[in-house]
C-alpha cells in the first residue's frame, strides 16, 4: 500500500517481514529503510512504482541495523553508488561486522554489510529538498535506533520505537536488561513532540498518536513489572517472524530448529527456567487456537502478512 506523505515522499507499507519504506522523489533521490534482503526485487518494484529508479538513489537513511530494515543497502549501493546514513552506534557495529551487534546471528537472518557514509547523532536535520526532518535517538528496540520527526508538517517517522500500541520486540539479551526502560525513555521523548501523524516501521499509518503511545506506554509497562510478560512477547513476535523468513516450517523439525538458534534458547533460558518444549507447545497451541498459525500438509504456516 502506498500512501502520499507530502509532495514528491511516499510512504510504503509492506508486513511484518519486511519493514515500510519512505522514498523520496524530489531534487534529491532519497529511501529510508530498504527491507529484507530476500525479498530485495519486492522492494525494488515498490521503490520504483513512485518513480525513483534505483539507479538514481543519492542516499539511504537507515533508521537501525537490523535485517528488516537494512537488506536492500549494500545492493542499492552496488547499483546506485549511493550513500548510506545510519546512527553512530550502528555504524560501529555495521562497518567492525558485529553480527551479534546487529542481531543477525542471534536470530539466524540473512543480512549483508554495507559502508557507512554518515554517522547520524540526536539533534541533528536532514533535508528532503525543503522538508525538514529532526533526527530523534531512540534507543530500547535497537542501539543505534532513531526517529525522524517533521516539526513543520507535525509528522513522525516512528521506526521499531512505536507501533500502533506496541514496539519492536525489547531483546535484553543483546541490548540489555535496561532495553525496557531505554524504550520508556524514547517513548516519553516522541511523546513529547506535537505529532498529528505517525509513519511506524511496521504496520499502517497511525491517526491517533496519544492512543497508540498510552498502549504502548502500558505494555512497556508491564514489561518492567513482569519480567515473564516481556520475554513472553520476545518469544511470541519471533516465533511469528521465523516462519515468515522460513515461509513456513516443516510441523516435526520445527521446534528442533529452534533449539538450533541463539535466540530461542536464551529467552527460555532467561525468563522461563529452559522449559524449552514446554513454552513451544504451549505458544504454537496458542497461536492456532487464534488462527495465527495453521497447519497445512505437515508445515506450520503464519496468516501474518510478510
């Protein structure tokens, strides 16, 4: 779905796979966030359907490093010879290949480094022609997680740091266990703004700011307060998005791929005393009753859009 921002910039909402993408169109070619790397001929055809032929992209602006949101780099790069801007946090962890840093081996995605031009820092503007955009540091989702904010047009580009009443998952094994009360704090920062619009990451336009921010105000709240409620969440948004980056799962294997991964076995281990099957079964069990997921010819599926 693309919808029309301002004159000339485009917001493209994809699923929960792949993050939206902002493309402008103006004097300077300019995309912000280029999705998952599998899917890059997906995000090309979208790109391009508003006019900007990759060759002709001058700068990407990436609003944090994980696999989502940065696939599309190094290859617009390749064909475009572009720059990319990303906050200084993940240009440390993008250009040293920290693939920890960056989550691609904690959660076995696919990703590609890139070369980082700009080191983006909280304060500073970037100018789509005439449009002015605020960068706005919000770490919890992500390190090097940032915000951009259109104080002229009262519009947000929100990232990972707000939903419509939720966030990015809150992974305290590789950001820490202060990643719920750093997203708290970038939440209370966006809250701050006179914001009439919001472009989050994942998920369709939000009309209603102040509602969506309260949501996920509590939820974030009833991390902090119960630990158990977090690391449920973390295990929930991933389950899902594994079988959206799998396109599905063999129903037997499925459960022993996890155990395969980094990211399974820690959040059991940390929050759940690694019952490990224990919380599978009765998260999978969960998700069919809510038709989240299905089976079908003895694979898992999601009914989630990718």
């Amino acid at each position: 779905m693309i919808s029309q921002i301002q004159p000339n910039f485009f917001f493209i909402e994809r699923g929960w796979l792949n993050a939206n993408h902002f493309v402008f169109n103006g004097r300077k070619k300019i995309l912000i966030d280029t999705g998952y790397l599998p899917h890059f001929e997906e995000t090309r055809r979208w790109i391009e359907s508003v006019g900007v032929p990759l060759t002709s992209v001058e700068l990407i602006i990436s609003t944090h490093s994980h696999c989502d949101h940065i696939g599309g780099n190094q290859r617009i790069r390749e064909i475009s010879g572009c720059q990319i801007a990303i906050h200084r946090m993940d240009k440390q962890s993008v250009e040293s290949g920290d693939d920890w840093a960056t989550w691609y081996r904690f959660y076995d995605q696919e990703a590609e480094f890139f070369p980082v031009d700009i080191a983006l820092e909280e304060g500073e503007n970037i100018f789509l022609d005439d449009l002015e955009l605020n960068v706005i540091y919000t770490p919890g989702h992500a390190r090097g997680g940032i915000a951009l904010y259109a104080p002229e047009k009262q519009f947000l580009i929100s990232s990972d740091a707000l939903w419509d009443g939720d966030t990015g998952v809150l992974n305290t094994i590789v950001e820490g266990r202060e990643a719920p009360f750093l997203a708290m704090e970038s939440l209370e920062k966006l809250a701050s703004l006179d914001v009439h619009t919001v472009y989050p990451g994942h998920g369709g336009i939000i009309r209603n700011p102040k509602k969506a921010m309260g949501k996920c105000r509590r939820r974030i709240e009833n991390f902090m307060k119960d630990p158990a409620k977090l690391g449920q969440d973390h295990l929930k948004k991933i389950l899902v998005w594994a079988l959206l980056m799998k396109k599905g799962y063999p129903k037997d294997h499925f459960f022993d791929y996890l155990m395969t991964t980094y990211w399974f076995k820690a959040v059991v281990d940390l929050y759940f005393e690694s019952r490990y099957e224990e919380k599978f079964n009765e998260i999978m069990e969960e998700f069919i009753e809510r038709n989240i997921v299905y089976i079908n010819d003895g694979y898992f599926y999601t009914l989630i859009k990718p």
